[in-house]
C-alpha cells in the first residue's frame, strides 16, 4: 500500500487557509480518487491532554457529540467509534486518528485543522488526525460562552473534513479593518469562517452539509431519491472555473452548493430533493479562494451574481435538463 | 270503445298539471361533456433563501427573496354524469391545464438585479361534483342554472414529467344548462351547452406553503344525454 502524508490542511478559522472544494480528491495514474474512509466504523482516539477550561473528558464529550451529529444523517452510511484516550498527538502520522488541543500560537487566524494520511492509489483515507488551537479559549458550556469558541461546533466542522468533505462556499461575510472578514450568515457547517465567540448554531448540520457527506458515503436510497443537476457556466463564451453554484428549493429553504470544478466551467450538484429549484452562480468571494482551490490564481471571481433564467426541476434520480448560465463581467 | 274514451276523459284532468311539471330536460339520463375555460392563478407562497446568522439570535440572513405563483391558463375538460331526476345529479371528470410556474426572485444580498424564473407544469385534477339544478330560476323550458359542489384529487408534474406532485381539490361553483335539444325515448335523448363559473381550493401539489389556494376557474362545454 503506498501511502503519502496529504499535506492539505483543513481548517474552520478566523480568515483563510486549506485548499479543497466539496470532496478532496488524489489524482495518481491519471486517475482521480475521491478521498474516503472505506472502512468503517471509523476509530478515534481522544488525546489526554485538555486544555484552560476542557479538562479531557469534556473534550472527548464535545467530539462524541459531534461524531454522533454526523453519523446521524439518514442518508448517509460513515460511521465512528471512540476507541479511548491516548498520549498520542495529533499529526504523529502513527495510523492512529486522534483528536486533541495543541498550542499554535503562531497560526493566530486558526482555530483547529485537520490532515490525513491516505492511500494514493486508492484515495482510501487511512488516518485523520484534528487539532484544536489553545491559542484560542474554548467552551463546552450547554449554551456556549460569549468569551469563548465553542468547541463543538468547530468540531463538527473538522469532522466534516475528517470524514473527507472540503468547504462550502454558501455563506456570506463582511470585510473587517483589520483584514479579517466577519460571518454575517452561512448555510454551512462546512463554511470555512468560523462564526464567531459564544455562538452555538453550528453544531447542528444544514442541507449542503448533508448532501455532501450523503453523496460521500450514501446509503439507502439517497441517489434515487435525490436528484442531480447538471450545467456549465460561461462568461463570454468560456468556461468559468470556480464559480459557486447554489440551489434553492422554495418548498424546503435548502441551500444545497458546489463549483465548476473544470475549464469547461461544468458543474454537478447532487443530492437534491425532487422539485423546482432556483439556481444561482456567484463568485467566490465571501472567503479566501485558496479556501477552496490549490490554485486560486486560476479562479475567476470577476463576474456579478447570475441567476438561471428557468426554474430547475430535480428528479427523482439521475439529472434532469443541462443547465447553461451566462454570467455577466462585474 | 266506451271504456277506453272513459279512460281518455278521466286522464285530460290529470293532464294540464303534468304538462306544468314535466321537464323539457331528460333526467334519468348518462351525460358526458366537453369543453374547455380558463384557470386563475394564485400565489403558491414567499420563501426567503435564508442564511444562518452569525448571531445568538436565530434571526437568519436573507440571501434573497422568491415570491412563487401559478398562472392562470387554459383548461379542458371532459366529463360524465347521471341525472337521477330533473333536480339532482352527480359527475365526474377529468380537467386538464399546463400553467406556467413562475418565480419571483428579487433582494438579493449581493444586488443582483430582480429576474422572473418559470416552468410549465401539467396539471391534472379528477373530481367528482354533484349538481343541483335550480328548477325554480329556470328561463323557459330549456334553461337551468345549476350549483355544484365536489372533490377530487390533484395530480401536477413538472417539466420534463419526472417528478410527480400530488394534492387534493374541493370546488364549490354553479352555471347555467342550456338543452339545444331533449327529445325522449331516444339514444340521443338531448344535446346543449353549458357554461360553469367555480371556485376551487387545491392542497398539496406543487406548493410552497401549507395553506389551499384558492383558483378562480370559468368553463364552457358541450353536452350529450343518452
């Protein structure tokens, strides 16, 4: 089995960092494999080590909970087991996943990240390790505390990373003065910035969170009773990579996202309920772009909001009409 | 001889009062039915595109807003039906429409320009309605208003037919039959036109609330007695 340290970092933080989209992928013989546990349940050990505030056992609680959010999507099949507390670091690249507290003072913008060991070939994830930043203070508390990050929450954002997600883009941010951007609403766990101190709303997974980790790891009838859409997005005639594709359905409220992931500007969003939806095409620029994609430089952000002209309709399976968007220079 | 005149004397009394009420109209009588209307549209609900907010409250972040309606448009119809006696009746039927399903989709947050996003749908609903005729207004021998109640099932699917809607629809209305012909002891026993003005609750189908809508709906139609 060859294996090889993934060096991308995954991370819900303060400003930017990682490099991923909906689902990370290896590429090896010209062939690309989505990264994911093939196995399951998927162990996980607790490091011993709390921190001001955690002591260990609060730590393990929080992460359990967080474990078991995920693991509790119906249409999803991964599931984990806590395999007990270790001495062992996060990021020993010991075949072990472990999960603790570890001081980064320098990564100030950085709450906690996540990496893996995985099989090249395969694209089969063979450990994830997560660490959360003492450089920060952390809660626990049932209701969260103004002072403090809740542990949870981010938890359940690293897990997402864990289990093989990257981030979502649906989300919006403002620009603070100091560089910095400030949350002022997002339809993802799996949104890379991080909402904010004593917030506790994101330890509850939303529709694009569920569709991802359904589409990972499906189970039951998820694909043939969910829908798929389709398309590409143009501006002047060419392909767009990296525009950020979303879906609303009016009868749920869901948000469900995804990118052009090509050239060619072509897209694919899975998981969608049967019925009409409103697509929407935006730029990426509520996060970093390197939040999303190892080569933000090729990523065209350039362009204004463009909804398609005609509601689509997911079916029940499969993909319906081919959606084509013409997006407009900003 | 004798007997029968008798029989023909006693019978002329009876006759006048017979000739006051007896109907023009069969009753008795299969009648189908064929036409076509128009269905008004009706808001089928706002939604927001919501975000979660990045505060302790739950209050969300509007992304943008949809406003959703389906237009009116043009309905056919067939139907069948039994009238036990000149008064009372029953139906059923088959009501076909392909309205368009359109989207209203304005505040966005990152201001985009308002757009009207669409699909056509097609609508089916079968029902089954009893019909009172209003003996009492009639105009002339051959012309009856008539009220009519009923219920049915709702059955919507979207473009390209893959996904299928299902809802109910009640109806309360009335109109007016016209007899172009009633003739009896025939196969065709009378043929006329009929015209039906109803108001009609559907629930479920495509519909972005919970609540029944309420369609306005005009019908005119051709009918056949046997």
């Amino acid at each position: 089995m060859k294996v090889a340290l993934l060096v991308c970092v995954c991370v819900a933080i303060l400003s930017q960092d990682a490099a991923a989209y909906l689902q990370f992928t290896t590429s090896a013989g010209g062939q690309t494999r989505v990264l994911k546990w093939q196995r399951t349940p998927v162990r996980w050990f607790a490091a011993d080590r709390g921190a001001a505030g955690v002591p260990a056992s609060d730590f393990q609680g929080a992460m359990a909970r967080a474990f078991a959010t995920w693991e509790a999507v119906p249409t999803a099949s991964i599931a984990f087991q806590f395999a007990g507390f270790t001495g062992a670091q996060p990021f020993d690249d010991d075949g072990v996943s472990v999960l603790g507290f570890q001081d980064h003072p320098e990564m100030d913008r950085v709450l906690g990240a996540t990496g893996f060991l995985i099989d090249t070939l395969t694209g089969e994830i063979v450990e994830s390790d997560i660490f959360f930043n003492t450089a920060f203070l952390w809660s626990t508390a049932a209701q969260g505390d103004p002072n403090r990050f809740d542990l949870e929450s981010v938890a359940l954002h690293e897990i997402g990373h864990f289990s093989g997600l990257g981030h979502s883009a649906i989300g919006e941010t403002e620009m603070r003065p100091d560089g910095t951007r400030r949350v002022l609403g997002s339809g993802a766990v799996m949104f890379p910035i991080a909402m904010g101190r004593g917030i506790t709303q994101d330890r509850e997974l939303q529709p694009d969170d569920v569709a991802g980790i359904s589409d990972l790891y499906p189970a039951g009838e998820f694909r043939e009773s969910t829908g798929v859409a389709r398309g590409r997005i143009t501006r002047n005639g060419t392909g767009l990579l990296g525009a950020h594709v979303v879906a609303f359905n009016p009868a749920t409220g869901s948000l469900i996202a995804s990118f052009t992931l090509n050239t060619d500007g072509e897209f694919e969003l899975a998981g969608l309920r049967p019925g009409p939806h409103i697509i929407r095409v935006e730029p990426i620029d509520d996060a970093g772009v390197d939040s999303f994609f190892n080569r933000p430089s090729a990523i065209d952000v350039g362009f204004l909001v463009t909804f398609y002209d005609r509601l689509y309709v997911a079916p029940r399976g499969g993909a319906g009409e081919r959606v084509t968007v013409a997006v407009r220079p900003r | 001889m004798i007997r029968l005149v008798a029989i023909a004397i006693a019978l002329i009394p009876a006759l006048p009062a017979a000739a006051q009420t007896r109907d023009a109209v069969p009753a008795g009588r299969l009648e189908v039915d064929a036409g076509g209307g128009w269905l008004g549209g009706a808001s089928l609900g706002s939604d927001d595109a919501n975000l979660r907010a990045a505060t302790a409250t739950p209050a969300p972040f509007r992304l943008f807003s949809v406003d959703t309606r389906l237009q009116s448009a043009p309905t056919f119809h067939v139907k069948a039906g039994f009238s036990f006696n000149p008064r009372f009746g029953v139906e059923g039927g088959l009501t076909y429409g392909h309205p368009e399903l359109r989207a209203s989709v304005s505040n966005d947050a990152e201001s985009a320009p308002p757009i009207a996003v669409a699909e056509r749908i097609d609508q089916y609903s079968f029902d089954a309605s009893v019909i009172i005729m209003i003996r009492e207004l009639a105009i002339g021998q051959r012309t009856r208003p008539f009220v009519s109640g009923g219920a049915g099932y709702l059955r919507e699917l979207h473009e390209g037919q893959t996904v299928v809607e299902q809802g109910r629809v009640f109806h309360l209305g009335g109109g007016v039959k016209h007899w172009l012909m009633a003739r009896d002891r025939r196969f065709i026993s009378g043929a006329g036109i009929r015209m039906d003005a109803r108001l009609y609750l559907m629930s479920g189908g495509i519909a972005f609330d919970d609540g029944p809508r309420p369609h306005g709906a005009v019908s005119g139609s051709v009918f056949v007695s046997f």
